[in-house]
C-alpha cells in the first residue's frame, strides 16, 4: 500500500499521500493523455483530481487498491528517481539532488539488498523528512558542553548540531567522520557543508550506517533495532514504518 490512507474528494488528502500519488499519474501522463504533468506539491486540488479520474472514474483511491498497483507498474525499475521519490514521498526535483550520490553510496556500502536498501531508506526518510531537511531544526544549544559528544568548546553545541540525512551531532563525529572521508569539517563552514552539499550528507549517513552495523541489523527486519541504534530510543517509530513499508512494496526484488 503506497499510500497510507485514502485519497479524493472528502478524503484525508495529506500531504506525502497526495505527493506520491502525482509522482504515479505523472510517470502514468503518456497512457492517461496528461499534456502537462502535475505539480508534485502533494495539495490536493482539480488537475489532480482530474488526472485520478483518468484511471479512476469516481475519483477516490484507497490503499490496497488495484489501481495504484497499475500504476506503480509504470515506474522504471531499480533505484530509480521516480521509484525513490515514492519510497520518500518526496518531490522529484529534492530527490534528483541526492540520486546519483545515494545509488552510488548504497551500493558502496554493501546496502544493496531489497532488505537493506528498505531499512535504509525508511532511516534517512524519517530523519530528513523526504530529504526536506539536512540540519537539525533546533539550535543546537542542548549540546552545549557536552563531554560525551567531543563538545568541549565554547559554541560546539550549536557549531556541530546535527548534520546530515542520518544527523551526525558532536564535534567528535564530525571529527571521525571528517578523518573517513579526507575533509575537515571542524570550522564552522566545514560543519555546514554537511548540510549543504548532498553527496556529504549522503556520505554521512551512510559512513553511521556501516560505523554501527546496521546492515546487519536490517537483514534481520529488525525495525525496532535499527531505530535505536540510529535515534538511540524510538522516537518516530511509526513513521519510520510508513516509509519501510512504502520501500519493501516499491524496491520489492531490486
């Protein structure tokens, strides 16, 4: 089930549901005759509405339904842009940033099984928001002298706050991840790189993912293991569910 819940006229509409349901009609526009692909914004509105009537005469999709399996069936295999873009619910021109370095990295990094590959993606999909974010939201003042994450300088709370698609936090993992990959990040520009440049974020996630053996974790389908190995409780397990889910049904054999 692509979607979480149901979409059309009186439905619950949100967001990430009507977003990955654009991505499907518009790699669906040459069978539906769309002239113009849909804005992948995820609102709800007439041309959307439109275009699902297309293969949906009443206009209303609901999860499980036949159709969305029609029309998954159009999306070009692998990882592709259009089959990440659904897994994150998130609009293709994001995901098209992150694609080529994200490919490169899993493959890389031996996260390369329908089983891997879907752990961690629901990780990164939960913790960057469908990539909507690479940096903390907070200020990173709760950081502020602690020993524990290398934070022993007067503003390394907010200097090293958490970066990346898994989000590194602390002058000491900026440090160790800094000395992996040949690059200094302990400036206060070299933090934020972190957070600007995709093939770094992607980088850093995928340098904490083999860092704490996560791979391992995943060919077990432990969901709960790896989000308190990632997150350190289980803050947002739900949602990291949603997109593990979204994730085996889209990459099923990949």
């Amino acid at each position: 089930m692509p979607i979480d819940q149901a979409v059309g006229p009186a439905c619950p509409n949100r967001s990430h549901d009507v977003r990955l349901l654009q991505i499907l009609l518009n790699a669906n526009r040459r069978r539906l005759g769309l002239a113009v692909p849909l804005a992948e914004d995820g609102l709800w509105g007439a041309r959307t509405e439109s275009a699902l009537r297309r293969c949906r005469p009443d206009g209303l999709v609901r999860p499980g339904a036949a159709e969305l399996a029609g029309l998954c069936a159009a999306l070009p295999p692998g990882l592709s842009l259009e089959r990440l873009a659904c897994v994150l619910a998130s609009d293709r021109a994001r995901v098209a940033q992150f694609h080529a370095p994200l490919v490169g990295a899993m493959t890389a990094a031996g996260i390369a099984t329908p089983l891997r590959r879907a752990h961690f993606l629901a990780q990164i999909g939960h913790e960057s928001g469908g990539l909507r974010w690479t940096e903390e939201l907070a200020s990173g003042d709760a950081y502020e002298g602690r020993r524990d994450l290398g934070n022993r300088e007067p503003g390394d709370g907010r200097r090293f706050k958490g970066r990346g698609l898994i989000q590194l936090t602390g002058r000491a993992n900026y440090r160790a991840f800094g000395e992996a990959v040949g690059q200094d990040l302990l400036s206060e520009a070299g933090a934020r790189r972190l957070a600007v440049e995709p093939a770094l974020a992607v980088a850093a996630a995928i340098w904490f993912w083999t860092r704490h053996a996560l791979n391992e974790l995943a060919d077990r389908d432990d969901l709960a293991a790896v989000t308190r190995r990632v997150n350190g409780g289980l803050t947002g397990l739900a949602d990291r569910a949603a997109y593990l889910r979204r994730a085996k049904l889209l990459l099923p054999s990949i």
